[in-house]
C-alpha cells in the first residue's frame, strides 16, 4: 500500500522537481490531503451535522453556548488526526528513529497548538471581522499547515543523531 501510494504521488513530482525536493513534495501532498480532509469535515460538520444553529449546553465547566463553528472545528480535529499521523509516519517522515508512541505523543501536542491557535483565528475572523466560516477555516488551514512542516519535521518525527 505504502509503495502504491508513493508511486501516485511520484508520478506528480517531475514538473515541481526544479523548485522542491522530494521529501517537500511528498509532505505538500500528504498535508494537503489532510488539510482536505479536515476542510470537507469542517464544512460537512457545519452545514449538514449542526445545520449552522449554535448548540446550548448545560454541563459544568463548559460555557452554555458552543458555536457551530467551534464545535465543527472540534469534529474537524478529531476526522484529520489519525489520518494526517498515519501518512506523516509512513509516507513523508519514514527516516524518523523514534518511537511511534513518542511520535504520536508529539504529534498530538502539535495538534493541540494548532487546534488552539486555529480556535482563536476562527472566532476573530467569524465573529471579530465576519467572515464566511468555511472561507476562514479554509485560509487558516493553510497558514497553519505551513507552520507545522517544520514543527513536524524538526520535533514529530525528527532523527535522532547516534553519538
């Protein structure tokens, strides 16, 4: 599956090979599919799931009102995860030598920061400077995948030096 998967993203590599190298290519095509994913579950969340009507909770510790947005986001987060993990690790950063529970680990804590930071985005651009949600969640995936290739690269799955 591995090499399959490699080969069709390969096959699109010749025309882009003069400006990135491989290893970029191939992480440009694997978040891409992710930040695709987490964009179609965001929109499929908001429109079709929660019908764009914000949700009121009563539960402690929570605030009574949860904005469609936000909570499409937390859908969102939680559908592109295990997908963009799985292709980080098998796909882009194979040369990796830690620990796939180490690895996971560090990728849930990039998640986490991007989820936080794309929280805070979403709410000043939909309710700060009203925006469309999905037209915001849309250009935030993009600013912020740029920012976790090299968190992904350079803590996730870097490669441990032997001494």
């Amino acid at each position: 599956m591995r090499k399959a998967l490699l080969k069709f993203i390969d096959f699109f590599y010749p025309p882009f090979s003069r400006w990135i190298p491989i290893h970029t290519f191939r992480y440009l095509a694997s978040g891409g599919s992710t930040a695709l994913c987490g964009i179609v579950s965001y929109y499929i969340a908001y429109n079709w799931i929660l019908h764009q009507k914000n949700i009121e909770v009563d539960f402690m510790f929570l605030p009574q009102l949860v904005t469609a947005h936000s909570l499409a986001l937390v859908i969102s987060t939680f559908a592109s995860f295990l997908w963009g993990f799985i292709l980080n690790k098998y796909l882009v950063f194979t040369q990796s030598n830690l620990k796939g529970r180490i690895q996971i680990f560090r990728y849930a804590i990039v998640v986490a920061v991007n989820f936080g930071l794309n929280l805070a985005l979403l709410k000043y651009m939909v309710e700060g400077l009203h925006f469309y949600p999905s037209i915001s969640q849309t250009f935030i995936t993009v600013t912020l995948s740029l920012c976790s290739y090299f968190l992904q690269k350079h803590f996730t799955f870097r490669v441990k030096k032997n001494k």
